[in-house]
C-alpha cells in the first residue's frame, strides 16, 4: 500500500492511527553530498525526486512483500544524512504501509511486479497542509526559519500541480477520513 500527499498533509499522524506496519520512504532520501542533488531556496531539493533513492526503496518494498523483512536506512532531516540502518519486520502482517511524498513514483513498478494493493494520495486544503507542515518542520528544526517559509509558500503554491501529478502516476487523492476509512477496509479485507 502506497501512501502520499504534500509534506504537512498529515500521512505520519495518519498512519499511526491505523496501526498498519509502516515503510517511512523518507528515509531513503540521499545524504546532502551526495553528487548532483537539485537545489532550491539556497539548500537541496528535497522535494524533488531527484533527492532520493528510489530504487533502493523499491528494492526494499520487494523484499518486505517477499520475506517480511528488509533492512532499512535511518535517515536524519536536520543534518540531511543517514545516519544509520534498522530491520523493518513486518510481524506477519498482511499489508504494509509505504509512505512519504515520493511514494507515487513507486505505483508504476509495484503494480507491475504485483505487490501493490492500493496508492492513495492524500488531499486536504492547501492553508491547512502549510501550517501543519510549519508547525511541525519549526518543532523539529528541520531547517532555519527563513528556510522553512520560504518553502512553505512555494510548496503552497505548487501543491496541486503535486497532487495532479500524484494522481496522474496512479494514486486516488481522498480527504484524511476516507483515507482512513481505506486503509482499515483493505487491512481488514487483505486479513
């Protein structure tokens, strides 16, 4: 299962709730040095898939769905780097849940090799994803003030071409509710 959605929009909180054996995609992002990373607002892009590794990721997601099990890197968001790795188990669960913001642009290959059961996207109003994401990037500090709004105004503005483009790779963009409402239907479907 493929979760997605604008930085801020809530997957991590949502997640928890559903108590479904979670992949957190973010960490396969690529350490800050890491050669020809996109910049933007004077740092890297790490909202450009371009930042990340995506084919350790599916790699990793092809072993879970195979075995239970993968070895997972740790990644640290302020000092932009790994830190470090941890074996995911999946404890016998039937569904594992995939997420962080670049997961839409696994739909395609997990579809074809069969271990996808759902890509969601999840949607909610614009203002309300920024000051979510704000809120949480200022208690984390995940980066300097000026940083974060700068980002924070940009991804505002570009959030639905990113929702429109996360639609257009396979996933359906639904509200927090019925999202949570699909990922408790197909867990206990799948179980």
């Amino acid at each position: 299962m493929l979760l997605t959605g604008p930085s801020g929009s809530g997957k991590s909180s949502l997640t928890r709730r559903v108590g479904i054996p979670v992949v957190e995609l973010d960490d396969f992002y690529l350490d800050v040095d890491h050669p020809g990373l996109p910049h933007a607002f004077g740092i890297v892009d790490w909202d450009d898939p371009a930042s990340w590794d995506g084919t350790a990721a599916l790699a990793a997601l092809r072993e879970i769905a195979t075995t239970g099990r993968a070895e997972l890197p740790v990644y640290d968001i302020p000092t932009s780097r790994r830190t470090g790795t941890h074996i995911f188990d999946a404890g016998g669960a039937p569904l594992v849940i995939a997420e962080g913001i670049f997961a839409a642009e696994l739909v395609a290959a997990c579809r074809a090799e069969g271990i996808l059961a759902d890509a969601i996207c999840l949607a909610r109003p614009r203002i309300v994803t920024f000051w979510f994401r704000l809120l949480r990037d200022v208690a984390e500090s995940r980066k300097p003030l000026t940083t974060l709004l700068r980002r924070g105004a940009a991804l505002y503005r570009d959030e639905p071409r990113l929702v429109g483009r996360w639609t257009r790779l396979g996933c359906r963009p639904v509200g927090r509710t019925r999202a949570e409402a699909s990922l408790r239907n197909l867990a206990r479907t799948i179980s």
